[in-house]
C-alpha cells in the first residue's frame, strides 16, 4: 500500500472529476479547431496565423494545454502508483516512485512552459 506519494489533490473523487472535466475541455478545444478547419476550406497561413493569434483563441489554446498537463499528470501518478509498488520493485519501489513522479512532473512543466511560450509568441 502506499502511504506517502505525490499527488494533485489526494481525493480519488477529485482526480476523477478533473479527469473528466479536462477531457471535456480537450474536446471542446479539438472541436473548435476542426470546426474552424472545416468552415475555411481554401485556409492560407494568414489566416491560421490570425485565428491562433485572437485572444480568446490565445486563451483557450492556454486551457487546454494546462487541461492537458493536468490530465496527464493525473494519469502518470495512477499509473506510477499502481505498478511502482514493492510487489514488483521490491525495498526500492517508493525511490523508484518519486524519481518516476518527479521525472513526470519535470517533463510536463516544461510541456506546459513551452506551450505557453508558443501561444503567447504568436
């Protein structure tokens, strides 16, 4: 069992509910882009430029790459959690554990730093 570990909200209640709402989020998101995709068919590299560079496109493209740091993060520590036990790592599963969630948390940090980067530079 693990007692100690890294979490977003230490509710499994709570994790799945903002499981679900960032899953909405992404597919509102993905919707508005296919939709924008599909009402301007002859579509040039201004006009992209200029549908990405509006600031309600600029702000939700901002939500949903947080929705998805905070999907994936919730995802990775259910996964590390579940399979990084001593069942299968032995004394050495709770070293594992945190070197594993760390090395998430980093790796999307830098996704979400990068990704604002990207939307504000447009």
């Amino acid at each position: 069992m693990v007692n100690n570990v890294m979490s977003l909200s230490r509710s499994g209640l709570k994790d799945f509910v903002i499981q679900r709402a960032t899953a909405v989020v992404l597919a509102l998101y993905v919707f508005c882009i296919v939709g924008f995709y599909l009402a301007n068919p002859g579509m040039d590299r201004a006009t992209l430029l200029g549908y990405f560079s509006s600031l309600p496109m600029k702000v939700f493209s901002i939500m949903a790459v947080l929705a998805t740091v905070a999907h994936a993060w919730i995802g990775m520590w259910t996964v590390g959690t579940d399979y990084i036990r001593e069942h299968y790592f032995g004394a050495h599963a709770t070293t594992f554990r945190v070197v594993y969630q760390v090395g998430c948390l980093l790796v999307l940090f830098v996704y979400a730093l990068w990704g604002i980067d990207i939307f504000w530079r447009l």
